[in-house]
C-alpha cells in the first residue's frame, strides 16, 4: 500500500537529531521512501492529514513480561525477593497457556494504545504470546524464561530451540527469539553455560536480568567473588549479543565491561523505584557512549507498560539523583526508548528512526491538546508533557494498526472481559 503523511511535524531521532517542520512521510509497502516535498510521481492510495500531529519512532520497550498484566495490583508494596518468592513465583505455578494469551492480548492493547511498536519479552508459554504478537501487528523479541530447575532444565532448552524454530523470523520477520536465562542468581554456571551454546548455535541473543538489586550483587561477591556482570564476562555469555535488564547496581569495571562487549542494559525506572530496587547511573553510562536502552518490566511491577511515562521517569529521577538538572537530557530519554531499544533488540537497520530505508515503524501523537500548548520545544514535549492517550496513530511495517485511537488488529472490548476472567480464575486457583 502507497501511504502519505502529508504536512507532519517529524522527530525523525536519527544522527541530526532535529525536528522537520511541516513535511511529508512517503510508506511504499513496508518501507519509509521518502521524506519531504511533495513527490507526485510516488503512487498513493491512501494519505493522513498530518496537521497539528507529530511523527516520531515507534517506541521500543526493551524489557517486559506481558503475560503478568494479568498480576497487575496483585501483590504491590513489597520488596522483590518477598514480592518474587512469596507472591509472584507461587501464583505463576498455576498459570495455564490461556492465561497467558489472554494476558499478552491485554498487554498488546496497551502497549498500541500509548505507542509502541516493539517490544523485547521474558515469559513462560511462549507461544502464547507469539500468537497473540501476531495478531496484533507489532513487532518482538520472544524469549523463554529459563530458571533452572533440577529435573526440568533441558526441557526448558528444548523449548527455547521449538520456540525459535516455531517463530523466528515469522509475521514477515516482525518477530525475533533469542534465549533468556533468567539470572544469575537463578541459573549456575554450567546452565548458563548452556544457555550460551543454545544461543550461539541458534545464532541469535541473550536475554538476562543482570544487577538489578544490591543483594543480589552482595550475594554474587560472596559466592564468586565478583560482580553479576562481570560473572556472565567471565563465562562468555557477553561475547554474543546481550540484552542487560536493569542493571541497577553497576561499577566503572561493570561498566567498562558494557563498552567493551555487546551488552546493551535495560534502564526500567518505574519498576526499580517501586520496588525500591535503587537507581541505575544511567547518566554516567551515556557519557561513556554505552546505549542504554528503556523498558517498562512487567505490568504487575510497574503497574503500566506506558513508555513515555518511562521516558518521564529517565530524565526526572537522574536528574534527581546527580543534583544535576542537564542529567539526562529530553532527547537522551528519547533516544533510550528509540534508537537505543532498537540497537538492544538488534533491529536497529530496520527500526529506531524515521528515515528513508527503515521500515515504516512509527506513531503520530496529536499535539492539539491544552497540555502542550505553547508549542516552544517538541522535543521537551514529547519527553515531559505528553500522555499515553496523546497517541492517536500507530503504524508498524507499513500497516495502520491505530488511527484515531481505534486499534485496527484486535478486539479490544472482548480482550478485556476474557483477561477479567482469567485473571480471577488464576488467583482462585
């Protein structure tokens, strides 16, 4: 399909780093072709009056497990390793492939709904939530959770191998799988290990929570003598692509360890705040030129998968935190939740920016609203006023998946009566 965006506003987030005034967006199949003047000789069939709108990125939540928006304020005002082992993990031991469609569904609405188009998930049933990514029209990174579990183990790397052979590069290449061990703290180090020769058989990435609370990094000093992240180097895992979620309680060794290798960390504000897992020195990261990434974590820790509130979150907290009120910059948020996502989750030749070659991965917010008048800096805007319900058009590989807030791919009204009842059987259960 031939589709214009005629007279937008475009944050284009690639190298300039500057806004496009009053220009055009040209979507041939799935792919951006061109970007500016009126071009009459680009065949069009269906064209978006761009006016008082902005175009930018789709976001990118680089770290999440959907399936729990199921748990959303379930077990809230607890510390993690309580809110983990006495709450989340006993009621996740009862969860059936349903629940988790159902659940990933719900999640799917939301995250279209306040404006991302990809998306990097932990979880169990994993197939799940590749069906219900493939309805929706947007764009992911399937990984299976792998806790190891004596007797279960292998079994679970069998499953991560039917999962990538089952999804990888499927839904016209929108989804991606790569393997996940959990942790550290819940993986050895020969599993990791084999999480490793999985992944580079496969050819693919690692997924892993890494330093996100400061007991776990005292408890990884007395047992290896060494950091978390620094345990992984050691291993090898960081010699493949590595997406790094949290990583909270870092050091300059650790963080050296980030530049050197290809581990891209997952900042997820609103998660560590309200589990009072710290604050992770995100503005020392970017100063290093590591590309720190953004993500929501799972909707029952959060208790949203709105990334613009995550955006907020990035520039307000390090602000904050280093007495520093330049920390972390409007557009150095922007670019964690855009650039720097899709470097993270690998996709960066296809998505991240809007410009000419990329896939067509990008969403309109409607700027005629009373909170974003005056119209000064849209970039400020877009960082520290804008709304989950300012997003009014999703489009993911050329395809309108929202207009006017009316998502196009899924039904939102029976979703929410089946994520209702699920849920309610889950506890019961």
């Amino acid at each position: 399909m031939g589709l214009l965006i005629k007279n937008v506003r475009v944050v284009p987030m690639d190298y300039r780093n500057e806004v496009m005034e009053n220009t055009n967006i040209y979507i041939q199949g799935n792919e951006i072709v061109h970007i500016g003047d009126i071009r009459e000789e680009l065949e069009v069939q269906r064209v978006i009056d761009g006016k008082n709108k902005v175009a930018m990125p789709g976001l990118v939540n680089s770290h999440t497990h959907i399936g729990m928006s199921l748990l959303r304020n379930f077990a809230d005002d607890l510390p993690l390793h309580k809110w983990l082992t006495e709450k989340i993990w006993p009621t996740e031991a009862n969860l059936q492939s349903d629940d988790v469609y159902w659940g990933s569904l719900l999640s799917l609405v939301e995250m279209i709904q306040s404006g991302t188009t990809a998306f990097c998930d932990m979880y169990f049933f994993m197939d799940q939530v590749g069906k219900g990514l493939e309805e929706s029209g947007i764009r992911g990174v399937l990984t299976r959770g792998l806790i190891e579990e004596p007797g279960k183990s292998q079994d679970k790397l069998r499953e991560t191998r039917e999962l990538y052979n089952n999804w990888h590069g499927k839904a016209n290449g929108r989804i991606k799988v790569m393997v996940a061990p959990h942790a550290p703290y819940t993986c050895s180090p020969d599993f990791l290990l084999e999480t490793y020769n999985l992944a580079k058989e496969l050819n693919t990435g690692i997924h892993i929570h890494l330093s996100e609370t400061k007991k776990e990094v005292e408890d990884s000093f007395k047992l290896y003598g060494k950091s978390p992240i620094r345990h992984v180097y050691d291993l090898g895992l960081l010699d493949l692509h590595t997406i790094g979620a949290h990583c909270v309680h870092v050091d300059e060794e650790d963080m050296d360890i980030m530049k050197e290798k290809s581990l891209y960390p997952v900042n997820n504000p609103g998660s560590n705040l309200k589990l009072a897992s710290g604050f992770a020195p995100v503005d020392q990261m970017l100063k290093k030129g590591i590309p720190v990434a953004l993500g929501t974590d799972g909707s029952s820790s959060n208790n949203n998968l709105n990334m613009f509130e995550e955006i907020n979150l990035a520039a307000l907290v390090n602000k904050a935190v280093n007495l520093d009120a330049v920390s972390v910059p409007a557009i150095s948020a922007l670019e964690m939740a855009t650039v720097n996502g899709a470097k993270a989750l690998d996709w960066y030749e296809d998505i991240g920016s809007i410009e000419v070659g990329k896939k067509a991965d990008l969403i309109l917010i409607d700027l005629d609203k009373p909170h974003f008048y005056p119209h000064h800096n849209v970039i400020s805007s877009l960082a520290y006023t804008v709304q989950a319900s300012d997003v009014d058009t999703v489009i993911v590989d050329g395809n309108i998946i929202m207009e006017k807030r009316e998502i196009k791919t899924l039904d939102v009204e029976k979703i929410k009566y089946m994520a209702e009842r699920h849920a309610k059987n889950l506890i019961n259960r």
